[in-house]
C-alpha cells in the first residue's frame, strides 16, 4: 500500500484549518498545519509535503513571500502549490501564477469536497503553473 500524501496547510484562522483538516483526513491524506508562514517555510523544508496548501494572508511572512522563497530554494522549488484564500485580486493570481501555483482557489467557494479533488487532481497530474489564472479553479467549480 502507498504512503498517503503528506499536505502541509499554511493558515492562520484555527476553525478554517481544523475544517480542512479534518476533511483531507478522512480522504486519506496526512495533514500538518502551521499558523503562519515562517512556520509553513521551516516545515515545507522539513517535511518535504507532496502538496502545500497556502494561504495569502498570513503573519510574519505572508502567502506570496512563502511561495517566492520556495521558489528560491533548491530544495522546495519544486513544491506543489495550492493557493486558498478570500482575496480575489488579479494582481495575486498573477503573481501565484508567475510563482508557478498549481492552483488558485477562494475560500467563499470552496466546499472542503473540492479542496480535496483539487489536491488530488494535482497530485495526479503534477500539474505547473496555473492555467487561466484569471478565472480562479474554485470559480469555475460554481
């Protein structure tokens, strides 16, 4: 039997994280979670996660920072990378984008059913950068 994928989730709010977390368990995947983004980047390097959750607003170092430093860092810079936030700007999808985000997903459409295929359609197609980036994954689920 296969070793059930690793997710890291990167997220501030308690209930929203202890929600995803508890869904992504029971679909088999083993989930740590940290509460801000410099905890998420050490743990990134340490755990080497099969996918990361990440969302944008986090403290001490926020979602996009995170991501730009995985990026940087031969280690992580291949890290798969799921975005999940509230923030619908197109200058943050763009920037996910050109940060390579496998995905870009908005938390006020995002039913824990369809975080979890999301995870599992990228981990089956290692999926790169994002495709239309302009219209959000968890928009075109609506």
């Amino acid at each position: 039997m296969p070793p059930q994928p690793r997710v890291l989730m990167v997220e501030d709010h308690p209930d929203i994280a202890e929600l995803y977390q508890l869904k992504l368990q029971l679909e088999g995947y083993r989930v740590a979670v940290a509460a801000n983004g410099r905890a998420g980047l050490e743990l990134a390097r340490t755990l080497k996660p099969d996918v990361l959750l990440l969302d944008i607003h986090v403290p001490q170092l926020d979602g996009l920072e995170l991501l730009a430093a995985l990026r940087d860092d031969e280690t992580t810079r291949d890290q798969l990378v799921v975005v999940f936030t509230e923030d619908d700007n197109p200058e943050l999808i763009q920037e996910a984008e050109r940060l390579h985000a496998a995905a870009y997903l908005l938390k006020a459409r995002l039913l824990p059913r369809l975080l979890s295929q999301t995870i599992g359609e990228v981990l089956r197609n290692r999926r790169g950068p994002l495709a239309g980036a302009s219209q959000p994954v968890a928009e075109q689920a609506s």
